[in-house]
C-alpha cells in the first residue's frame, strides 16, 4: 500500500514526511558539529604550537643564561686561586652563590608571607 503524502496545490510533497525530515535534520546537525569540530581543533594546534615555539624560546634563553653563568663562576673561582687554595675558591664561591640564592627567594616570595 503506497503512502500518502498531503497535497498542497494538487502535487504531493515529500518535505512533509517526517522520517526524512528527521534525517535530514540529524544529517545537517551532524554536519554543524563536525565543522565545529574541526575549527576548534585547528585553532587549538594553533595555540598549541604558539605555546611550544614560545617555551623554547625561553628554554633556549635559560639555557644561555645558566651557561653564561657558570661561566661567570668559573672565572671566579680561577680568579680567587691565584691568591687562595681550590678549595678555598671554591668555598668563597659556593658561599656567594648561597647567599645571592637566598636573597633571590626572599624577594620573589609573595608579600603576604612576608608580612606573616
């Protein structure tokens, strides 16, 4: 027995037959979620990579730094064995080092543990 469909101006339409109206709509809503889908994941590889290019640029200046640093502290240490022992140079130098370590974690300290 052959369906049927309302007949607007004589002709029959199949827009108004509900299981096709609701795979279309299923279809297109599918449609909408995978392109949003994938906007959000381009946009978030994008952030993810500006993140990683960001953190090894500071990688990269830490590692400049801690070596010029060391270097710094090697000279030191040379310097102060002209006139001292190694051990000696090497305990004015560890000494130094403690001391500016902490005053650099006094002073990065928050203000309300200071106050406290």
């Amino acid at each position: 027995m052959a369906e049927k469909y309302p007949a607007i101006n004589g002709r029959r339409t199949a827009d108004s037959d509900w299981p096709s109206l609701i795979e279309r709509a299923v279809d297109d809503l599918s449609r909408i979620v995978q392109s949003e889908a994938q906007i959000f994941q381009t946009r978030l590889s994008a952030a993810i990579e500006l993140r990683i290019s960001s953190a090894m640029i500071v990688l990269a200046a830490v590692g400049v730094i801690v070596t010029g640093a060391l270097c710094l502290l090697c000279a030191a240490i040379f310097l102060l064995h002209q006139w001292l022992p190694w051990w000696q140079a090497f305990g004015i130098a560890g000494g130094a080092l403690v001391l500016v370590g902490i005053v650099c974690y006094a002073t990065m300290r928050p203000r309300s543990e200071v106050r406290a």
